[in-house]
C-alpha cells in the first residue's frame, strides 16, 4: 500500500498554493476594475450610472473565478478524487 501521508501532504500543499493563486489574481483583477472605474468616473461624471452598473456586473464575474477556486481547492482537500486510484 502505498504512503498516503505523502499523498497528502503533497495534495493539501497544492492546495494552499492554489488558493494562494487563485485568490491573488482576482484581487489584483478587482483593484485594477476599481481603479480604471474611479478614473472613468472622474473623466466622466455624468455617466455615473452606467459606470457603476458595469463595474458591479465585472466584480461579481470576477470574484466567482475566485469560489470557483475555493470549491475545487475544497474538494482536492476533502474528497480527493485521485485518492481512490492510489488506493486501488
């Protein structure tokens, strides 16, 4: 039978660092839609509205990417699928 403390530790360090990536990307993302909308609104104040709407709409596309990451990071923890063919 094969070292499955090994396994483990290898999985659950992949996992930390992909939720390390996984989360750090959209936050940079988000800064920059911030950003770039604080801009716009100062260039144009008058399309408030719109603008607003359009960041709203983009930060919630770009925080899913992120629970995306956290429900495969917790799955990969919790119920490893590769563990079953290390175990056959």
């Amino acid at each position: 039978m094969p070292d499955l403390s090994t396994f483990t530790i290898v999985s659950t360090v992949a996992a930390i660092i992909g939720i390390a990536v996984g989360v750090l990307l959209p936050a940079f993302a988000m800064g920059r839609a911030i950003s770039s909308a604080l801009d716009a609104l100062a260039r144009q104040p008058e399309a408030e509205r719109s603008i607003m709407r359009t960041l709203f709409i983009g930060l919630a596309m770009i925080e899913s990417l992120a629970i995306y990451v956290l429900v495969i990071v917790l799955i990969v923890l919790f119920r490893n699928p590769l563990l079953e063919y290390l175990l056959k």
